[in-house]
C-alpha cells in the first residue's frame, strides 16, 4: 500500500513490518518521529514489543544488547549526540555479534548547535564493527529496515542504516509499505545460537585472553567481508519478492562514462537528475551511488570505475585533517588497480547546508575543466 | 564439564565471548587474603539490658510472627515480663540504634505485648541440676527475690521465699501504684513463679520473727530485702504531721490504707517515687500538686515518660528550687519555705551541683510535704558476719556476701533501684547458689556492672553502634507511641495508664528494628556476592563457598547489620 510519509516514519513501519520484539531509545532531533510512532504501536497492539524508556542512548544500545543477548529482534534508533554517547556499547553490539538494526539519522555534531544533516557523526563509528546503509529515499530507508535485519542475522553482526535529517527524516515522499505477509516470508523471525536463558545459563563476554582474542576478532572480519555478497543476495531476494532490487553500490547512466559523480545519501538523489540533464546535452557523465559504506564495496567500487577517467567524490562530512572520508576510502580502493581515474574530492553541504542541482552542477564542472585537483579538498560553497 | 577449553582454530570457536561450560575448575578463593565470617554480634540493647534479656532476637521472632518463643526467650531471663515491660526504666532503648532514624524501638512496650498474650502463661522449666534435697531461702518477695527463686525452682530447688509484709512482691506491690503496674498483672505472674514449687511465706521479718538461726535446714540464703527506708529532708519541721516520706506514703495506699492528705501537694525530689508520689496524691484527690526539684529538668533521674505523663496530669514540676523548712502551726504542716538554687561546678558522678541563691527564699501555701529522696537499706537485722559498706550489703561478682552460703542481690546489694537490674541479680546469686551447691566454684561471673545470661550466647562481644549500621537498607520511621487514657480520665482512678500495643502497632515496631550485629536472613548477602560463592540453607542459614570465595568483602560491606567479619587468612599470617 502506498502511504506519503517521511523519512523518519518510513524505518518505523519497516521496523513494525519486521516484527522487532525489543525496542529501547531516547529521543534526538531529527530523530524523534521514528521512535515516537514505535512507541504507539507498542502502545496499542499493532507491534507486539517490549518498548525500553532509558535515560539516555547509552543505555539505550544496552538495552538493546540486552534484548539481542536473550535472543530478541532488537532495534533502537538516533542521531548525532546519541550516536556519540553510545559509542562504548556500539562495540559491546558488535563485538557480541549481535544482529541489532538501528537508525541513525545524520546530523552535525556540536558544539555549535547544529540539528541539521551531515553524515560526519556516522562515519565517525565506522571502525565499531557495524555494517553501515546510506539511504538515498524514504523507500529505502524501510526496504533497508527488513534487508538490514536478514543481513544482520545472517551474518551476525549489527546494522546502521542512514538517512539525512530534515531531507529525509522530516520530508514526506510516496511509500510503498509492503503488506505483513509478504514481508514475513522475506523475513522470519530471529533464532539466537547462544542465548541468555535461565534453562540453559551461559555467561556473556567475559574475559578473553590474548590466546583467543585475535581468532574472535579475525572471525568478526571474515564476517564483514561475507556481509558484501550476503548484501547482494538479499538486495536480490528483496526484488524478486517487493519488485525493488539493491546491490551493495548502483551505477546510474555509468555505461560509456568518462567523468562519474561518486556520493550517497539524499545528494545522490539530486545528483540523478544533474546526470540526466548532462546526459541530455551529450556530456559523458554518470552516477556511483555508495549504498554500503561498511564493509566497503571494494570490489564493486574498482569494477564500477574501470575505465572512467575522472571520479568526483562528493562528502557531505569531513575527517578533520584528511578530508573527506568517502573519498579516502575510495581512493584506498583503488590503490594499485591499472588505470586509476583522477579522484576529485569535494566537501559540501556540512551541517545541512543545502546542496542543490546547481552545486552539483559546478563539481562536475570543475572536475571537467581540471586535468586534476587543485588542492587537497576542494571546498564547494565556503565563504573564503 | 569443569576443565579449561583450548581451541585449535577459529573455526572450533563461538562467534562471541560466551561460556561453553563452567568456570568450576578456576577454583578463584585461592585469591583470597580476605575471608568473610559470619558473626553474629552484640546489640546495643542486648548489652544494657540489666535482666539479660535477649532482646535483639526475640524482636525479630515478633518479625516472622513468632511470639510464643519471642516470650519464651525473654522468660528464660526474667519471669516478670508483664511488670518490665511496664516499668523498666528501658536502657536498652537508651542505647538503640534505631534512635539515630525515627527514635528507638519502643522495646518496652513490645515486651508488654509479649507478656500481654493470651494464653497459659506458664513459666518454662529448665535441666533439673538442684542436687537431692537442696533447699533455699529467700529473704524478701521482691522482683530479685522472685527472679532468683525463679531461676533456682525451674531447676528443681526447693525455694522458701520469707516476705516480711503481709503482701507478696516487694517495691513492685507497695512502691510501684497499680495505675503503672496493675494488680491483675503482677499476681499473674508471681502465681507463675509459685506454681514451680516456690512457697512464699509473708509476714516473717528477718531480725524480728525469723531468727538467721531458722534457716539452719536451708542450704543457701539469699538476702533479697531491697531498699524500703525514704531517706531524710534534714530541714527543721519535717517531723509534723502532714510530712509524708515517700515510700511509706505510695506503701500505705498501695496497702489499702486510707491516707489522708491535704488539697496542695508538695513532692520533693526528681525521681520516680517523686513522680509516683505525686501523681497518687492526685488519684487520691489533691487539688494542686507540685514537684519540686533542686537541679534542672536534664539533671532529673526520672523516666521521660514518666515525667511527661506527670506533667499531662496536671502536675507542676518546679525546678532549681530546695525545701529549707518545713512551716508549722500546731504540730502540722502550714506551709513550705523554698530557696532557689543554680547550678554549680560537677559533682564527682559529673552531675552539676546545685547550689543556694542567696536571699531568694520564698514560701508556698501546703498541708502536705512529700519527700521523696531516695531510699536505702535497712539493714539493721545484719550482724558482723555479713559485711556492709556505705549502706550496701558487700557482695563479690557471685553475689557471695562475706558470710559462707549466704548471698544478696536486688537494691539492698546493688542500689541500682529498677526491677530490671533487681531481676539480674537475683538472676546472678541464683546461678550462683546452683554452682555452691554442685560443687563448682563461683569464679567466672561477669563482673557486677556486666549481666547475666541463663542462655549462653554464642556472639561476638563488640557492640554493634550505629556507624555500624549500613544507612542504605534503612529509612526514617517513626516510633510507635503506645495508646494512653486521656489525662483528664486516668487521674480519677488507680487503673492503668498505658494502654499498651495493638498486634499491628508491635509487628511495626518490631519491624523497624535494625537487628544489629545478628543476621535475619535478609539475603543482602547472597544476593550481592559477585562471586555466587554464598549457599542459602533451607533459608535459615548461609555458608560462604571458600573454594571460590575470592574475599572482596562486599557481603560485608553491605550486610545492612555488621553480621559478617571480615578476617585475615590464616596463610598471610606470619
């Protein structure tokens, strides 16, 4: 059935769809909505799950921990502050292995009160050992709900799927919400290998000595490089039973391309239509949508730019003293691969500053008119 | 399985940190340099309490809603509980640490109630130890006498008891009016003590109609005789009519003699006869009574209690004020002359003395002077052979007196002036004469300040005080007062005054005690130790696992009442 509704309400029927059993979390600007509708669906029976009011997002993530110990369908939600507040747990979820789904909708971190969308508070977790989904439109922040739990339970391990505040978590777009059934055949409910159980008492995390530790941390890595193809074949499964495949990066108009815009996130979707419009005036331009970000899609990323002459990174966050992250990343893609493009890494749109068609046009002007960067990170848009 | 698992390989591994069988093996109390023992320890009220009674435990019998052996354990003690729960001046409130969040058990009253139940009131019987045809003698039927004749008959003695007046009971029967101890009560439990053999002979006064020499077929003699004697005002005039010392004053009315007095009163003194005294003149009528007391009110040796219900009634207490003669026309009291006084430098008890203001005398209008002083011994029936000092009869820690099988207790010895310390020490000669008659020797008494115990208390002598106490597991509750009749009412008549407790209000009061240093199975324990190296027994008694104990003391740390000792290991001594 299709529903207009916004971001942030479009992972809370996903995560309605999908059946979660144990739901924690403390409110956050932008992400309140999504919690708030969980809570009366809890509320009034239309979710059958327990609803944790904690006191703040770390006990939040531990909460949800808890829930995924004992062997629930977990799911928890924030933004920003929150995020950074439950830094210590993300590893606790992780390194559990523990297959909790959780939003998080990007917004700059303070000081310098900012509620508005950057994705720099995301990236700031990648090494925490969760997965992590960038969404592009309110349809795939709930498809990303229902592949995020079958991901996670398969591969054991947590997932983060992302969306941009404001531009997707408050704006209301046309949804197609799938209907229960169908969602229940794509999605079955959770079976925990070890669980916390008073019939069968196990003890949880406890000390691990250095004989065992790095064998359970190389298995945590084999489990992020699987995560890549268990990605692609949900994504797969997902067309074939809703009708709307995913794959782990999309190349968009990329089939003769000499110049490609590389992004994710709600740019991606303005960054089609400046695609378009290029490709109408004859200009060989074409679109990379990162859709994982971790693991990182190397492969995918090497085999979708073979070929192109130049890349355009557009980051809408920043590494402090690097720059922008998906262009390091995909920059450290590509080291060693034969015929490398040029990768032009632009920073753009910080704290929610709007990045509109006439942005992107200028990027791939500039990555035209340059044989390569003139400097290190080109700033789009600052005042200097 | 309990054994150390070692994988080859990652593939043989869980995907996460989690227990594929115990940790049995890692027997973790070799750690330990620390190990934690239960130890039950002295409460603050079990070591004031003159009668030994063990009150920490039997409050918390009251707890788990076991009041016949909350009874029988004090009676084991003291066969008087309806009297002390009446009117023992309660030091062991005095020390509770309970006073510290919401004021101190009402212990007092709960013993009332205990002593108040319905039932058979029958006294319990004890290893018959007396050798064959062992007789004793007592000489006075008050609450030593009775105590000690208690302790000695439930153990097979043949006990006489010798009761100077025509009533049985001593100060408990002719000082204490009915309106604090009623009749019913007393007779009660003096019936109890009699019915284990004990023959009470009245009107037989050692030194008058009993000659020492009677008491030849009796193996042990206690000297019981108490202090019946009002000591003196010393001022001119005391000897007119309308002078009416104390003692004999509360004796002849509680004999059912008539006592005429006057319609203003004066009671001089500041302790418990003072205010008994003077609330029985008002049952008898008085119009106006005064107490007059030559310190100030935090120097009064009197019962709180007992003054404030003084005061309720109606009774004027003055402070700082001394008699220095008694007004007379006629050979009969026509008025009292007073000086103020202030207080001084202390005394050698630390009790600031009172001293004379010069030029303040003034004079009140009365037809009737009560003294009420203090009281001592009469000790005048003693020859030689028993020593005395300072009014006193000398007694060693056996109660022993220096005359061979024969022993004294009760305030004649002691001077302590309460029942409570009366009923230890006729508790202490009668175990006393138990030992002198087997044969053993009567070294080993705790010493005459300490009490006795007739069940041996197997605890650690430190007392528990209140630093002692964890805060954490104890909030502010008030003491539960007991009902009184209204003042107005209770001054028309002798029947009593307190009203004592409803079931509720002694489950709540009992509830509120902290049972320090002596574990109730709370489960604070058991539930902390982080090591779950604690075995709850049939949930009467736990057991520390040594073999995983690893000493961190937290169960000693959180046991809400200092039950658990935390002790060095015997291997780090060196």
């Amino acid at each position: 059935m299709e529903k207009v509704i916004m971001g942030n309400h479009a992972v809370s029927y996903g995560v309605q769809l999908a059946r979660a059993q144990v739901i924690a979390a403390y409110p956050i600007t932008p992400q309140t909505q999504v919690v708030e509708i969980l809570s009366e669906f809890c509320a009034n029976g239309t979710l059958k799950a327990t609803f944790i009011k904690v006191e703040s997002e770390h006990s939040a993530m531990a909460a949800v921990v808890g829930a995924s110990i004992a062997g629930a369908r977990a799911f928890t939600a924030t933004s920003s502050h929150g995020l950074a507040l439950m830094h210590e747990v993300l590893h606790w979820a992780s390194g559990g292995r523990l297959p909790i789904v959780m939003a998080n909708v990007n917004r700059a971190l303070g000081p310098g009160w900012n509620v508005w969308t950057e994705q720099t508070d995301s990236l700031a977790q990648r090494d925490t050992g969760w997965m992590q989904f960038y969404c592009e439109t309110n349809q795939e922040a709930l498809d990303m709900v229902l592949q995020g739990f079958k991901i996670a339970e398969t591969v054991l391990l947590p997932v983060m799927l992302v969306l941009d505040a404001f531009v997707l978590s408050h704006t209301e777009e046309p949804v197609d919400v799938p209907d229960q059934e169908t969602v229940d055949r794509f999605l079955p409910p959770y079976e925990a290998r070890y669980k916390l159980q008073p019939g069968d008492p196990r003890s949880f995390y406890g000390l691990v000595a250095p004989e065992h530790w790095m064998e359970l941390r190389y298995k945590m890595q084999k489990a992020m490089e699987e995560a890549v193809a268990v990605t692609q074949q949900v994504g797969a499964e997902f067309g074939q039973v809703f009708g709307r495949a995913y794959d782990v990066v999309e190349k968009y108009r990329m089939d003769d391309a000499d110049l490609a815009l590389v992004t994710s996130g709600s740019i991606v979707g303005t960054s089609r239509e400046v695609v378009d419009e290029l490709r109408d005036k004859g200009q060989k331009v074409g679109l990379l949508k990162i859709r994982m970000f971790r693991p990182f899609p190397v492969a995918a990323v090497r085999e979708a730019l073979a070929g192109v002459k130049k890349a355009a990174v557009v980051d809408r966050n920043i590494s402090y003293g690097v720059g922008g992250i998906f262009a390091a990343e995909l920059k450290s893609a590509l080291y060693g691969t034969p015929h490398q493009p040029t990768v032009f890494p632009f920073i753009i749109g910080l704290g929610g500053r709007d990045v509109t068609p006439q942005s992107i046009r200028d990027i791939v002007a500039y990555a035209q008119e340059h044989d390569a960067p003139a400097e290190e990170i080109i700033w789009m848009e600052v005042k200097r | 399985m309990s054994y150390i698992i070692t994988f080859k390989s990652e593939a043989d591994m869980p995907d996460t940190t989690v227990s594929l069988g115990t940790t049995l093996y890692n027997k973790t109390g070799t750690w330990r340099y620390m190990r934690p023992v239960y130890r039950n320890k002295t409460s603050p009220c079990n070591y004031a309490c003159p009668a030994g009674e063990d009150i920490v435990n039997y409050l918390q019998m009251v707890v788990r809603g076991e009041y016949e052996q909350a009874r029988q354990r004090i009676l084991e003690e003291n066969p008087l509980i309806g009297v002390c729960g009446r009117v023992c001046p309660h030091p062991c409130e005095s020390e509770c640490n309970r006073a510290e969040l919401g004021g101190a058990i009402a212990i007092h009253a709960m013993e009332r109630f205990l002593a108040d139940l319905p039932g058979k009131h029958e006294l319990p019987r004890a290893e018959k130890t007396a050798p064959r045809g062992a007789k004793v003698a007592i000489i006075g039927s008050g609450p030593a006498g009775l105590s000690c004749a208690y302790q000695l008959a439930r153990r097979g003695y043949k006990v006489t008891i010798f009761e100077a007046l025509p009533v049985i009971g001593g100060m408990l029967r002719v000082g204490i009016p009915a309106y604090r101890l009623p009749r019913d009560v007393l007779d009660r439990e003096i019936a109890a003590i009699q019915s284990l053999g004990v023959a009470i002979r009245t009107g037989l006064r050692l030194g008058e109609n009993l000659k020492f020499e009677d008491l030849r077929d009796y193996q042990a003699v206690l000297l019981a005789v108490g202090q019946h004697r009002s000591r003196k005002l010393n001022v001119p005039g005391e000897g007119a009519q309308g002078v009416l010392p104390g003692l004999e004053f509360l004796r002849r009315i509680n004999l059912g003699e008539k006592v005429e007095i006057g319609p203003k009163v004066a009671v001089i003194g500041g302790g418990n006869t003072a205010m008994d005294a003077a609330r029985s003149a008002l049952r008898l009528g008085a119009k106006t009574v005064m107490v007059l007391y030559r310190r100030s009110r935090y120097e009064m040796p009197a019962i709180d209690e007992e003054i404030e219900e003084t005061e309720q009634e109606g009774v004027r207490i003055e402070y700082l004020t001394a008699p220095v003669e008694v007004l007379t026309t006629d050979g009969r009291v026509a008025g009292l002359e007073c000086v103020r006084m202030r207080l001084g430098e202390p005394d050698e008890r630390g009790r600031r003395r009172p001293e004379p203001i010069f030029g303040s005398n003034y004079t009140l209008s009365v037809e009737t002077v009560i003294p009420a002083l203090g009281q001592e011994a009469d000790l005048s029936f003693l020859d030689e052979a028993v020593r005395k000092a300072a009014g006193l009869i000398v007694i060693d820690e056996a109660a022993a007196t220096s005359r061979h099988g024969v022993f004294a207790s009760g305030d004649a010895a002691t001077g302590a002036g309460t029942v409570a310390h009366a009923i230890g020490s006729g508790k202490r000669a009668a175990l006393a004469i138990d030992r002198l008659l087997n044969g053993q020797t009567l070294a080993g008494f705790p010493a005459l300040n300490e009490h006795v115990h007739v069940a041996a208390r197997n605890v650690d002598p430190t007392i528990v005080r209140f630093e002692d106490i964890n805060p954490a597991y104890f909030t502010p509750e008030p003491r539960t007062a007991q009902s009184q009749r209204p003042a107005a009412e209770r001054v028309k008549d002798f029947r009593e005054v307190n009203l004592g407790f409803t079931e509720s209000e002694a489950l709540r009061e009992a509830q509120r005690c902290f049972s320090c240093g002596t574990c109730n199975q709370c489960d604070t324990c058991w539930l902390y130790c982080p090591d779950v190296c604690i075995q709850r027994r049939e949930h009467d008694s736990y057991e520390f696992n040594y073999d995983y104990c690893k000493g961190c003391g937290v169960c000693a740390e959180e046991c809400p009442r200092g039950a658990i000792n935390m002790e060095e290991e015997l291997k780090w001594r060196k």
